[in-house]
C-alpha cells in the first residue's frame, strides 16, 4: 500500500520489491521457462507452432489476469512470469528453427527491440524504474521488456552454448560472472540501480536456461540427464512454495499496515 503526504492512499505498485527472494523466485522461473517449453514442444509432440500458439493464448489470459490487479499480487504476477518465459524461449526456438535464423540476428534483433522499448517507456514516462509501476502505460512497457529480456536471454544463451561451443556449465559461469560483476558495480562503483536491475535481469535468463539445460539435457549432450518433466516439476514445485510464502508475507504485512492506520 502507497500513502501520500495527505494521508489518503495512494496508488499501488503492480510489481514486487527486489529482494532476496524476487531473484531466486526469477531464476527459477527462467530456468522452468526453457525446460517447459522443451518438453512441451519435443516430449508432447506438439510442435513448436502449436506449443507457441497454446501458450501465447494462456500468456494473454494470464496477463489480462495481472492487468486486473490494483497492486501487486504474488501468484497472478509470477504466472505471468513464469508463462512469458516460456513463450520469450519459444519466440526464439521458432526464429532459430522454424525459420532458420542465426543466433547472431536474433540475439541482435532482441537486443535492438529492448533498446527500443526503453527508449519508448523513458520518452513517455522520464523513467524505467520498477518502483512506480501504478499505470496500464507503465506495466505495459514493463511486460514488453521483460518479454524481450527472456527472448534476447534465450538467444545470447544459446548462441554462447551451441554456437560459440563452451558448452552449459562454461556458459552459466560466463553469465553468472557478468551477474556478479553488475552487483560489484552497484555496490561498489555507485552503478544506477534501475540499470543494475536491468542488466541482472536480462542475464539471469541465459543463467538460469543453461542451467535447465545442464540439468535436463542427456549425459551424452553434456547434461545431468534428469529429462525435461522432472527438471520442470522440480522447479515448479519450488516456485509454488515461495509464491505461497511470500503470499502469506504479504497478507501479514498489510495487515501490519491497516492495524496501524486504524490505531
């Protein structure tokens, strides 16, 4: 709950804060976003076409759901996570293999896209922060971002793996390096925080993808073997856990708020 200087409530942020728990909750996320939609579109047969499009109108339907909150709400915001990551993964794996486009294009292509959106959100609000996020406007740019953020992810990870050859467990490190060298700068160097924010964002998708990867892919790829259905279900029970958590954290806090705005 937001209060103004008045005393009358103010709007809400739709998004939740970035604590300790966003980000293990977000690679997570990432990383059941690539073993799903693998084992969806390989395992079930159903074809990256029409895994796309089975999933694209559950994306919608989950978003029209966030759209709908007045603040931010744990599990409508998370299914909408962790949906749209698994639709940016499959907005690549159709470029790259539907359509036959490197991972060089599509990695520059994202790349220019989340450029534009930024561009567009900063022209039309002044900011890119994640903390003031109470308009359809914003939420909207919001979502575009974070869409593009998992496919670039998707693509600058596997064009690091497969293309560029190191492999997942050498590839997770590279991009586990660059998380930790963004929070070196943040904490040390006075880097802004909305780009710190940023920057971990978009690389904690190629994180977390090559650490599905790794763990779902079979020995002989250089994986652990555990196949897609239990590296997904594995992930998702922990994402239901903490969303369950931080659900009954949020409804205490609240509480907190109102019993003190009524003393």
């Amino acid at each position: 709950m937001s209060v103004s200087i008045q005393g009358v409530p103010g709007p809400s942020n739709r998004v939740p804060e970035v604590k300790i728990d966003f980000w293990i909750i977000k690679l997570l996320a990432v990383t059941m976003g690539e073993t799903a939609a693998d084992y969806l579109a390989v395992n079930l047969g159903l074809g990256l076409s029409v895994t796309s499009l089975i999933m694209g109108a559950i994306l919608v339907v989950a978003l029209i759901t966030q759209f709908r909150q007045k603040k931010y709400v744990p599990w409508a915001y998370w299914t909408a996570v962790v949906l749209i990551s698994v639709v940016g993964t499959l907005i690549t794996d159709n470029l790259v293999d539907n359509f036959h486009v490197s991972l060089q294009i599509t990695t520059t292509i994202f790349s220019d896209l989340l450029i534009a959106i930024f561009a567009l959100w900063y022209a039309s609000e002044k900011t890119l922060s994640i903390h003031s996020i109470f308009t359809a406007r914003r939420e909207t740019f919001y979502w575009l971002a974070i869409l593009f953020t998992f496919a670039l992810g998707t693509s600058a990870g596997d064009l690091v793996a497969e293309t560029f050859g190191f492999g997942f467990i050498t590839t997770g490190l590279i991009f586990g390096g660059i998380i930790a060298a963004v929070a070196a700068c943040y904490y040390f160097l006075n880097l802004d925080g909305v780009w710190a924010f940023w920057l971990a964002y978009i690389f904690t998708r190629p994180l977390g993808a090559s650490l599905g990867d790794f763990l779902a892919q079979p020995l002989e790829y250089g994986g652990l073997g555990f196949g897609t259905v239990i590296t997904s279900l594995i992930f998702l029970s922990c994402i239901v856990a903490i969303v369950v958590y931080m659900t009954v954290m949020s409804r205490d806090k609240n509480y907190s708020v109102l019993r003190r705005s009524s003393s």
